[in-house]
C-alpha cells in the first residue's frame, strides 16, 4: 500500500482532530467542563456574536496600532543598528542577552502605568514585536552580499543610490521575515497582556469566561484568536511568498548561519 | 574597535542607564511614585530577598521550572529525534510546527486550569507544553546538522551504528544541544511566569502580579530586576559553555 | 599477484519503472603494488564503483576481491578510504583524527598514538598533530585524510578524486606527494580523477569509463619511468597519451 502524501496526512490529521473535538467532548473521557464540543462552541459564538465581535475590534485595533509601533521602530532601529558597524558591536550582544528575560514580566509595570486599557497592551505588544522585527533587519542588513555594493559603486552608484538600489531590495526578504515575525508576536503580546488584566478585547473574554467556567464561551473565543493568529500567519507567507523569486540572491551562506543566533527563535508565549 | 574598548562602552551605556534610573525619579523629572529611584528600588530588593515568604515563592517558581523543563525536554527531544530520523514522519509534522509558533500558546492556559484547577501541576503542565515544540524543532535541528559526510568516512573507517553515534553524532550536535538547552529554558521560564502571573497563588510570578495590582511599585521593579538578572545569568553561562564547545564550528 | 579483482560487476539502482543501470559488466585486475587511475564523464559511476570497492555499497551483480578474499563491508586495515571533501572531524585534532580507525578497534593508547605520529610524519605534517582542521590549510587537511587512510597499513588505497577541492598548484605538489607516499608503501593504488592530466602524471595504467551505464572501454597503459617528474608533463608521450584518453571520451559524447 503507498503511503499517502504527507500534506493528506495533515489535512487527515486536522479532519480527525475536529471530529473528535465533536464527539469526544460530554463522553467519560473528556468532561463538557474541560472541553466543549465543537458544535457547542461554535453555537455560542454565534449566539454571542456582538459580543465577541466587539472584542474582536477592541483586540484588533490594540493589534493594529502594536504593530505600526513594533515593525515601525523595528525596521528603522533594526536598519540603524545593523548598518553602522559600531552600533552593531555594541548592541547586537546586548539584545540577544535581554531576550533571555520573560518580556511578559514587565506588564505588571506598563498596567501600573497606563491602566488596564488599551495603553498598557499597546505598549507591552509593540515592545513584544519590536525585537524580532529589529534583529531581523539588522541581519538583513549585515548579510547582504557585498559583491552587490561592490558592484554598484564600481558603476558609480552614490552613497543614497546604494541604499535605495540595492540594500533596501536585497534586505526586504528577511525584513518580511521578521515583520511575520513581529506581527505574530504582537498579536501574542496582546492577547497575554488582554488575558492577564483587561477590561475588554478577545483575551479579557477568555479570563471573563474561565473564572465563572463557561467553558463554551471560553473555547469560543480561543477559537477566534487561534483563527486571528493563522490568518495573520498565512496572509503575511502570501506576501512573503510574492517577493520569494530572488530571495535566496543577496545571502552570503555562512551569513545564513551567523544570522540565526540574531534571529530570535519564536515566541516562547 | 578593539574588544576592550567594545566591553568599556557597553559598560558605560550600563552604567549611564543606571544614573538615569537613579537621578530622574530623584529629581522629579520623571514621577518617583511610577518609577521609583535605582536606590530605593535596589533596597527593596535586599529587603524582600530576606523575607521567608519571597525565599519560598522562590523556591516554589525554582521547583516549577526544573520540573517542567525535566518533562519537556526528553519528550520533545524523542519527538524530534524521531522527526529528523523518519523521514515521513517529518515531512508530515515539520510544516505543522510552524504555525504551531505563530498561535498564541497562552491561549490554552484556561484549559490546564480547568483541567487541574490552579495550582503546581497546572503550572508545570502548561510551562512543558509550551516549551516541549521548540525543543522538538531545535532536536530536529539537531540531527540533521550532523554532516552525512562525516557518517561516511566513519562507516569506511569501520565504525558501528554505536560508534557513529557515540563518536559522530554527539561531539557534532554538542553545540546546537547547548543552545538548544538555554533557548528552551527561555521559553520555559515564560510560561512558568505567565502561568504564575496568570492564575496562582504561589510564586514570583505571583507577588509581581500582586504588587502591579496594588501598586507596590519599588516591590514590583525589584522582583522585575531579580527575574531579569536570573534569567540572564542563566542564559550567559550556557552562552560560555556553549563557546568553549563550539569553537570548531564555522 | 593480483591486489583487486573485479569480476563482471553491475549495478543497477532501485527507482520507478526497473531502475536506473548505473555500471555495467565491469572487469577488471589490479596487479599488486600497481597505481590505477580511473577517469571519465560526470555521472559514470566511477565513484559508485569505488564505493563498492570499499564495502561501502553493495552491488546488485557480481564480484569484488581483494587479496583473494571478497568485500563486504568496509574494512580499512584491507582497505584504505580518502575521499575527496577531507572531511576531517573538525572536533578532532590532525592526530585524533589520523588515530580514529585505531580508536574504534580498541587497542593499547600509545601504540595507537605513536602509529598516528607515524602516519602523519609521512605525509609530511609532522609537528602539526594538535592542530584542529579549521587551523589547516586544504592541502593540509587532505594530507591528514590520507594519513587516516593509511594508518592501518591495508594493502589498498582508494582515493575519490582527493585533490579536486584543491587550486591547482597545491594539487601539483599533493600528486607529487602522494607518488613519494606510495613508492615508500608500495600500496595499491586505486585513483579517480577528472583531470586527465593528473592521470597519466601519477598513473602506471589508466581506465577509461563511459557515461552511464559505465563501462570501461579503454584501459591505457603509461609506460612513462619513474619517478615521475614535473618535466615529462612537457614531453610528446605525454602529450600523446593523454590525447589518446581524451579522444576515447569523446567519442561517447
């Protein structure tokens, strides 16, 4: 017998998962308490549509604004940082040891400053987004091949005409890397940060819900923000996916493997 | 610029980071009561290390890493292992482990808790759950950094499958393990926090929690200072070890 | 006496619709103490063919002996393997790294280390034992890898083009270096390369392969005296001869 594709395998895998998620659930096996069935789920949400369509709203904008924050100085901080070779030496070091510290231990601070609202979560999500997005740039930079600005300047490219021509051009695949990155991981900030002291948005619904055990409409919004997080993943590879044709051009090998400790490993939320 | 002069600006930035902290709340230009002074802060910090009940927060967040780290890591090493080796069985679950990073993880908290209820194997449960895929995809990582070159010229030299393991394999994965070991401890160490931040009654985690809520904030910027410091002094020392046994790699 | 014989080998690798032939009826005798070249087009399976030699594959058809006795598996105190990365083991020193057969047989540490010292005297990097790889130069390192091959003493040395990763003034100096080796061990040498110059330099009879299934279609004797010299490179023999190999793949293309 041949074995399937491995992409059947995972669509399988996925099918199954959901039809258990509906038969298991008010079985012996899984009390409706730990987990409610899907159809159970998706009901209330629908029900409770307004209500989780507003978080939705409150969470997404938090979102938005993160991430105009994060990749905004991300990418500038990033440029800087992996362009000037000083501020490299210096700094890179530094970072990569600060990634080593839970950034989630921080919100307490940022709530006491700004309050349970929608600030607290802005700040803590765009901090939260802003490094990978900043490494990543700054790997970006450092690892263009210099037989390109060699090149350029022996055509008689000048100093802005280097950077628009070329080191922007070659830099965008890793800078979209990490902007998927980045984005990803404003996302987590914000719904963490909404989780652990909020007064609205998808992750105040999930605490919400969890303290008086409504485990329908707790999995309800899980389920939205599980969708939110893929849909985000799969539209930032679409466009990642565009500029895929000279991706692998401009990379130095040994660069690649010099840039991964830069390069932070996912989130650890 | 020389390392000497490299290590002497950093430490200036350090320490120019620190007279900031020092002076600004002192002098009112930022407010003392939202960022208290580096002075305050710092006894703080000595007062609360010699109280018995932080000494059993943090043992209690000790415990809780360890334990979770224990579970996660043997598991998600099989599993990755298992990925890099059988070659199906990657090709189906290595796609899979990269949403896997994109979804929020945290998200599944209230399920441990409404399976364990609040507590330390609630805790631990969910800190090995979001630690154990990256040490799944780090083990994967692993393996398949080992050169099939070198798997050749050991078997022409006579080697067993025992010996190549034992002499191929290991000395070659020995650094991509070490880091391995310090970025999961990174992530375990966040989901123990976020997991004690999040609902507990016990743990660092816990008292800043508490102490943000009540806006304690010399209490909350001293434990904030002393889960930075644990953290990175952990990370630093894998970091050594990790040079000392790298210094073949390219 | 004959170090190696092949006797009609045919390989054939597993794929869709019967596989893909690979060798072909192959035959062929090494006299022992004889330095054999094997050249031809990419792809013809000179290297599946030492392989197999060396007990590193297995052939679908027919016979491989060395010293009377068929290969199985790899055994490197009958047969000796350089392959053409150095493939060094960067975490091991020159020495450890010339001692690695020794180590996986066991044995008495200092025997095994004064035969590694031994190995890599003759080779020419004495002194150089406690350097790492990534300390060596590619000239260098293949000295070590061929140090490695040799120090069990088998009577045969297989060398998939070892010096191809090398620029080629060093790789002048390595062949020179490596026929001193041999007239000092008196090896059996077996010796893949796609430099037809290099064959019939280092070569007392070279093989020509077709493009796969590979077959030998020539077999070319190099009646040149040894020791070999830089200077016969510029003779008409030689120029003869490595006109005749190359006309014989050409008129496979």
């Amino acid at each position: 017998m041949r074995r399937p594709a491995p992409s059947t395998v995972r669509w399988g895998l996925l099918v199954a998962l959901l039809v258990l998620w509906e038969l298991l659930p008010g079985t012996k096996l899984i009390p409706e308490l730990f987990l409610p069935s899907l159809s159970k789920t998706l009901t209330v949400l629908w029900i409770d549509r307004a209500e989780y369509a507003h978080a939705l709203m409150v969470t997404l904008y938090e979102v938005a604004i993160a991430m105009l924050i994060a990749c905004g100085a991300g990418i500038l901080v990033g440029a800087l940082v992996g362009g000037i070779a000083v501020l490299r030496n210096l700094m890179l070091p530094v970072f990569s040891s600060l990634y080593a510290v839970p950034i989630v231990i921080l919100y307490p601070i940022f709530t006491a400053w700004f309050g349970i609202g929608s600030e607290s979560k802005i700040a803590f999500a765009g901090i939260y987004g802003f490094f990978p997005v900043m490494l990543s740039t700054a790997a970006g930079i450092r690892t263009i091949d210099p037989q390109y600005l060699l090149a350029a300047r022996s055509m008689g490219a000048t100093l802005p005409q280097q950077i628009t021509r070329v080191i922007i051009p070659a830099s965008i695949p890793t800078v979209l890397a990490g902007l998927r990155l980045g984005g990803a991981l404003t996302i987590i900030g914000v719904v963490v940060s909404e989780m652990l002291t909020s007064s609205a948005g998808i992750g105040y619904l999930v605490t919400r819900y969890r303290t008086i055990l409504d485990s329908p409409h707790v999995f309800a919004a899980i389920l939205m923000i599980l969708l939110l997080s893929i849909l985000f993943d799969l539209l930032a590879r679409a466009v990642e996916r565009r500029t895929l044709v000279w991706q692998t051009a401009g990379r130095r090998e040994k660069a690649g493997a010099a840039a991964t400790p830069a390069m932070p490993a996912p989130a650890p939320v | 610029m020389s390392q000497v002069q490299i290590v002497s600006a950093r430490l200036a930035l350090f320490a120019a980071v620190l007279a900031a902290w020092a002076l600004l709340p002192t002098y009112g230009v930022v407010d003392p009561r939202l960022l208290p002074p580096l002075g305050d802060v710092l006894s703080m910090l000595a007062r609360q290390l010699g109280r018995p009940q932080v000494h059993e927060a943090i043992g209690i967040t000790a415990l809780e890493v360890i334990v979770a780290f224990i579970i996660a890591v043997p598991i998600g090493a099989a599993l990755g292992v298992l990925a890099a080796e059988n070659d199906y069985f990657g090709q189906i679950f290595k796609p899979m482990l990269f949403y896997v990073f994109s979804v929020p993880k945290s998200i599944f908290l209230p399920m441990f808790i409404l399976v364990f209820g609040i507590g330390f194997p609630q805790k631990v449960a969910y800190a090995a759950f979001s630690t154990v895929f990256i040490v799944i995809m780090s083990a994967t990582a692993a393996v398949e950094s080992v050169k099939q070159d070198h798997v050749l010229v050991a078997r022409s030299c006579g080697a067993t499958r025992g010996q190549i393991l034992l002499r191929i394999y290991v000395p070659s994965m020995m650094p991509v393990l070490l880091e391995t070991l310090r970025i999961s401890m990174i992530f375990n160490f966040t989901g123990v926090m976020i997991a004690e931040m999040y609902a507990s009654r016990t743990g660092i985690g816990h008292l800043i929690a508490n102490w943000g809520e009540n806006f304690q904030m010399p209490e909350l910027f001293s434990g904030v200072i002393l889960l930075a410091a644990v953290a990175i002094a952990f990370n630093e020392a894998v970091r050594l070890l990790e040079g000392r046994v790298s210094k073949w790699r390219t | 006496m004959t170090a190696i014989e092949v006797d009609r080998l045919s390989h054939v690798y597993a794929g869709a619709e019967g596989g893909v032939p690979a060798l072909q009826d192959i035959s062929l005798k090494v006299e022992a103490g004889k330095f054999v070249v094997i050249v031809g087009p990419s792809g013809c399976g000179k290297t599946s063919l030492l392989m197999m030699l060396a007990g590193l594959r297995h052939q679908s058809q027919g016979t491989i002996l060395c010293d009377g006795r068929p290969i199985a598996d790899p055994d490197p105190s009958r047969v000796g393997v350089v392959f053409q990365e150095a493939s060094l083991f960067p975490w091991l020193t020159a020495l450890d790294n010339t001692e690695f057969p020794l180590a996986l047989r066991g044995g008495p540490r200092e025997e095994r280390r004064r035969r590694a010292e031994q190995m890599l005297n003759l080779v020419g990097l004495e002194g150089f034992g406690a350097r790492y790889p990534h300390e060596l130069s590619g000239g260098m390192k293949q000295r070590v890898s061929i140090a490695r091959g040799l120090v069990q003493d088998p009577p045969v040395l297989l060398m998939d083009e070892p010096f191809a990763a090398l620029d080629e003034q060093t790789r002048m100096t390595m062949g020179h270096e490596l026929l001193r080796i041999w007239s000092q061990t008196r090896k059996t040498v077996v010796f893949i390369t796609h430099s037809l110059t290099e064959a019939v330099y280092l070569a007392d009879e070279v093989l020509v392969m077709s493009p796969r299934p590979g077959r030998i279609i020539d077999r070319v004797p190099i009646p040149l005296p040894r020791p070999r010299t830089y200077e016969m490179m510029a003779t008409d023999t030689f120029g003869q001869l490595r006109e005749r190999i190359w006309q014989q793949i050409r008129k496979t293309e």
